[in-house]
C-alpha cells in the first residue's frame, strides 16, 4: 500500500475512534456528517500551529484567541459562508459549530440593559454574544495576511504529504479570480537600468542595437521568489477564450495552481487578471522543483514559449505543451504525448473545486494579500479533503 494512504488511513481511524467520541461527549448536539468531515480537515491541517501571536501584552484589551478564529476561517471555506458576517452567525446558531472551532461557553451572557419607555427608565436582561465581533474577525485576517499564514500551512502540507512522493504529472494552469474591487490602472515596468530611447526603424548597415531583456529570459537566471515578486498582483482586467473559443472578460485577479494527479494542488500564486499565464510558468516550476520530485510539464497552448520549454527540461522535467499555432504550422503532439496531456484535467477540476466547494467565487475581501489567504483558505481545506478521499 501507499506509504500516504497508510498515514491517511491511520489518522482517519484515530480520529473516528478517539476523538469524535471525545467531542461528542463535549457537544451539546449529535454531529452531523459534514461537522465530522470539519474536524478530520482541521485535524490534518491544524492552521494553530502557524498562528503567530505576541507572547506578552502590557498594554490594551486582551487579544481574543487567534487559534480558534484560524480554525473558524477554514470552517468558513468548508461550509462555503460568503461573508465573515453569515460565518458569525453560524457561529452563533450553532453550538457544535463553536465546540470544533474552539470557542469557549455557550457562545451567549446574559447582561442587564437600560432603556427608556413612557419617559421611565426600564431595566432589562438581554442575551449578548460573547464570540468575537465583525472587526475582530477582520484585524484578525489582516494579521494572518501579513504573517503569510495561508502560505506557512499550506507549505507545512505538502511538505508531510508529498515531499517523499515520486509524482507522475504537473498540471500547470490558471483561473479567474472575480475581485470585489475597481481595476487599477496596470503601471509600464520599471527599466532596471537607465537605457536610450528605442530608435525607429531598421538598424544602419554595421549598427547594433541592444535588445530589451524579456521577462521570461530574466526568469531563467532568477530565484522563484524574486521572480514572483516582479509580478503585478494589482486588480486589473482579465481576458481568455473559454472552452467555447469565446471571449470572457472579468475584473479580479488570476489564481496560478501546479496539481498532481491525485489533485493536490502544489504551489499556487495569485496575479492580476490582465497578466499572460506564461510568465508565471518559469518560477512555478522552479517553486514546485523545491517541495516534490516530479516527472512531467503538462501545460496548455498559452505556455508555448522556448525559455518553458528549456527550463522544464533543465529541472529534470519532460515539458508537454499544447503546441500553439500562432508561429502558422503546428506539429501535433506524439501519441504517447497526447495521452499524457490528457491527464491536465486534473487541474481543472481543482480550480472547479476550489470555487464550487471552497468558496472561490466568494471573493468579498479587498487587496492582493487578503484575497490570496481567502483562497488559501479554501486551498489548504481542498488539500485535506483530498488526503481524506483517497483514504476511502
């Protein structure tokens, strides 16, 4: 048996056994399936681990524990709540809900409020919630969003998971991120050293003219986080022909995911919308090289491009690649190759994943970082629900 399986396997029997009875003796309602499926994925994930809180506070109101509002945001991606303010009330309403996010209490306490009725002052028992409020919940994500939190975990998996496994294929591919901002306005790239105007026309006989370094070529020579972090990440517009050869347009951003065959998603980085997928495909390689050993470069026509194909085969990889017919002929893949492109759906059906189970499509946060940890939310569950599938 799979060495991977057998750990699945195991860790699956240990919570089913030990601890969903444990809970169920603290909850105050019988589970149902989707709370046990919420508590296999926190276990395997346990995003506490990578909270990073200050360890002394002298000053202030005491911060509320950030270890369940982690747990609480994953849970949020499971049961697909669009908004923090439908996760709140989730919590709210439901008692197990709170237990397995680790919330304290019943959740409510009782306080006395005053108000005025016929000119007299009334005095009066309300129920008020104890769990954190709306601006909590958002200081926290803005918290996890500077120390990378989404990241760290999602890293911390793959590297138990399937640092040890010898994958097959690497299904390179982006989608369509909606944002729940205005566009801005795409800045030209900073020349990284001072140059002369672009002279017009052809070059004099004996003239040579410098050219411009494309970005694929400085990506050849660049580390994969200096290269990510050339990338535009602003909210701009978005263009690509759908399986249909037409158009669509959307304003947002662009999820980048490598996949295995298993669909788990490997490395992922998030761009704007306006930004070709080839130049991402150089440093998510070299990303993806670092965390598993990999055999094969499955990409589609819009990676056609010599520096992919050279640097897929400088790791070690066999780069397949849809040819694109832009340079007019095009010579079809190999048979063997053709069969192994096939296997690229694995890709799309982690990006449809990801927006119909994750909660993908509901992108309300604003900003490059908070949109990404939103959806490595949702990533890092769709990586331990997949460990959970092949258990079975």
């Amino acid at each position: 048996m799979n060495p991977l399986i057998e750990t699945i396997s195991w860790l699956k029997t240990k919570v089913q056994e030990d601890l969903f009875p444990y809970l169920q003796a603290c909850l105050a309602d019988p589970m149902t399936e989707k709370q046990k499926r919420l508590i296999t994925i926190l276990e395997i994930v346990q995003p506490e681990n990578y909270v990073k809180t200050p360890e002394l506070q002298w000053m202030g109101r005491k911060l509320v524990d950030r270890y369940a509002i982690a747990r609480a945001f994953v849970a949020k991606a499971v049961y697909k709540f669009p908004t923090t303010r439908a996760l709140i009330e989730g919590l709210n309403t439901m008692p197990n809900l709170r237990g397995i996010c680790g919330f304290s209490g019943s959740g409510f306490r009782t306080v006395k409020k005053a108000r005025k009725e016929n000119g007299k002052w009334v005095i009066e028992r309300v129920q008020e919630s104890t769990l954190p409020s709306e601006a909590t919940y958002s200081r926290a994500f803005a918290e996890f969003t500077a120390s990378v939190l989404g990241d760290l975990v999602f890293n911390a998996l793959v590297a138990d998971h399937l640092s040890e496994q010898l994958i097959g294929h690497v299904s390179r591919d982006s989608t369509a991120i909606n944002g729940n901002e205005k566009p801005t306005k795409m800045k030209k790239e900073k020349k990284l050293e001072a140059q002369e105007p672009k002279k017009k026309g052809r070059p004099k006989k004996g003239e040579v003219r410098k050219k411009e370094e494309k970005r694929l070529d400085r990506q050849v020579g660049q580390t994969a986080a200096a290269a990510i972090e050339e990338l535009p990440t602003g909210c701009t517009v978005g263009t690509k022909k759908n399986a249909q050869g037409y158009k669509e347009t959307w304003i947002g951003y662009k999820l980048h995911i490598d996949t295995n065959d298993n669909g788990f998603p490997l490395s992922v980085v998030l761009t704007s919308a306006s930004l070709h997928d080839s130049q991402v495909a150089i440093p998510m390689m070299k990303m993806t090289s670092e965390k598993v050993t990999y055999l094969y470069d499955l990409m589609d026509a819009a990676y056609d491009a010599k520096q992919i194909h050279e640097m897929s085969r400088t790791l070690g990889h066999v780069p397949i690649i849809d040819p694109n017919p832009r340079r007019g002929q095009v010579i079809p893949l190999a048979p063997a190759e053709a069969k192994r492109y096939n296997e690229r759906t694995a890709a799309e059906r982690t990006n449809s994943r990801l927006k119909c189970d994750f909660g993908g499509e509901t992108v309300m946060v604003r900003g490059a970082g908070k949109v990404k940890l939103h959806l490595m939310f949702g990533i890092i569950a769709l990586f331990a629900d997949q460990l959970m599938k092949m258990a079975t």
